[in-house]
C-alpha cells in the first residue's frame, strides 16, 4: 500500500494537474461533458503543483490516484515531463508514445493497472490539422518556428514527422528553449525517428533574437508560441517590434491569460496577412481525448462535435 496519505473520495473524481486549475475553462465545461456523456456522478478536482515541483509532491499526486478507488485518473498539463520523472516506476503501463517522449498528459486505470499516456501528439495532430488543411507545407513552402520545447511544441514535431506525404511536413523546424535541456530531450526523441525534416534547436531566451529568427522564416510559415509565457507566465517570447511572416500563420498555444503573443500577431492581421489561431482547437481536443481514455469511452467524430459544441456555450 502507498506510504503517502490516501483521501477516499466519496464520488467517482477527475483530477486535473496543473499550476493555475482554478481558472481554466473546464471547471464550466467538465460538468456539462459529464452531462452528454452520461456520467453526470464524476466530478473534478484540480491539483495545483508549483512549476518543477519536488518529486516527492508529485509522488504523492499519483498514489492518490492509483490507490483510492473513486480517484479515477487525470489529466495533466504543465508537469509532464516531470511527473514521468517523478513516478515513472509507480506505473504498469505506458503507452509508445508516452515511452518515446517520457512524458506523460493522461493518467488512467485500466483492469487494476495504472497508466500512463502521451495525448499530447495526437491532440496536437487533430488541432494543426484543424487550422492548415492538407498539403499546406506544400503549397506555401513554410517553415516552423516553435518558441517552447515542453510537451506541446515536442508533440507537434512529432507529429508532423509521422506525416505520411511530404506536403504535409514543412522542410525546416526550429524549436526555441531558454534552456538546454528540454531541446536535448527534443533532439534524443527526434533521433529516433528516420526524418526529412531539417530540425534546428536554439538555446534563448531574449525577445530580440527570437524576432531575428521570425524576420528569416519565409512566407506562409506558422509561428507557435509554446512557452507558457501568457498564461503560465508574464509576456511574450517575441517583442512588439517582431515581424510575423506574411501570409503566415500566429499559433498561441493558450487560449486563456494575458495572451500577450496572440494580442502581437492580431496587430498584424492586415500588414502581415497573417492568421492568428488560439488554444481553443487544442484544449478541447486535447481534454476530450483524456476523458475519453480515463472514462474508457471512444470519442467518435460526431460526439467530439457534441462535446465541442457544448464547450463553445460556455465561452464568454
């Protein structure tokens, strides 16, 4: 049994782990999906760990699910990476993409085992292709420039690496961290894979520099803002003075927050040409695909289109 303190919860609960749970959409979102999916008795709870937490916090975090029987499992955003660290041997089960990446953004129960899942380059891979469409890479001839080399911006290469045609892999991605160790953990991923793709890791965390590399990418490239930086924390990986790439495309990972990155490209939606996308498309997709494995439900097209629906109600 666990040696870390077990609450027995009283109704069947949905965890979800962050920094900032509170404020997410999907305290007024969840319970209306429970609604639609027939699951009205589960409820959920937020878990807020302080970025790079002590492993043992995040321990603890994990024996609550794994061993009291009404925490049904989580979904997991900020700590990822460090919560496969933190507890990677209190799991039966890890899904090959959770292996490749070690991380983790879904925690489940499945016939007594605890699992550990990596949604992230399949939620990744629905949202791009929400907002590109087929053959965008082909027919624009853009790069990637992803500023953030967590969890998300790492799903999105891989994703895009497992891109069957060639049209739909841009020739170049260039991943931005401000330290070294999360675009090491990029490049050991990547190498495991045979890719076209000419991959570029830059170690930065200056606006300016991260404004040079935008002013080199050609037309119809997509600028991702991966950071966290908006949400997580104050400002904006590019400064005002940043030119986005015409007839490009502005990504902010975010959908709630300052969202200073998406207020900067939107500024330049006539003198760039420019699309700018939010995190809606990847938040949605990225908690029904968790809910679907913790509640052990197959979200089809027609119920994410349910779920999706009911979500937007909620927006203000």
């Amino acid at each position: 049994m666990s040696s870390y303190p077990i609450i027995n919860k009283m109704v069947p609960t949905f965890y979800f782990i962050g920094v900032t749970t509170g404020k997410s959409s999907i305290n007024k979102v969840f319970p209306l999906w429970m609604e639609v999916l027939g699951r009205p008795e589960v409820v959920l709870e937020g878990i807020d760990h302080k970025i790079h937490d002590e492993p043992e916090a995040y321990r603890a975090t994990v024996a609550q699910i794994k061993h009291d029987p009404n925490s049904l499992g989580a979904l997991v955003t900020t700590h990822k990476l460090d919560i496969f660290t933190a507890a990677e041997d209190m799991f039966d089960h890890f899904d090959p993409y959770a292996q490749v990446t070690r991380e983790m953004s879904s925690i489940s129960k499945r016939n007594g085992r605890l699992e550990g899942h990596a949604k992230d380059p399949i939620t990744a891979g629905l949202s791009l292709d929400h907002i590109i469409g087929d053959s965008y890479f082909g027919n624009t001839g853009g790069h990637i420039l992803c500023l953030g080399a967590g969890g998300s911006g790492l799903a999105t290469l891989l994703h895009l690496i497992n891109k069957a045609n060639k049209v739909d892999r841009p020739d170049k991605f260039i991943a931005v961290n401000r330290s070294p160790g999360r675009l090491d953990h990029m490049r050991d991923m990547a190498n495991k894979y045979e890719t076209d793709i000419q991959i570029e890791y830059v170690v930065n965390s200056d606006p300016r520099k991260n404004d040079e590399l935008m002013a080199q990418l050609p037309e119809g490239s997509i600028v991702i803002n991966a950071t966290g930086m908006g949400k997580d924390t104050p400002g904006s990986p590019v400064t005002d003075e940043g030119q986005f790439p015409k007839n490009g495309i502005a990504w902010e990972f975010n959908y709630r927050g300052e969202l200073d990155f998406m207020h900067q490209a939107l500024r330049q939606v006539e003198s760039r040409n420019l699309r700018v996308e939010d995190g809606w498309v990847y938040f949605v997709h990225g908690w029904s695909q968790v809910v679907g494995q913790v509640l052990d439900i197959e979200i089809t097209p027609e119920l994410f289109k349910r779920l999706d629906e009911t979500a937007v109600s909620t927006r203000s």
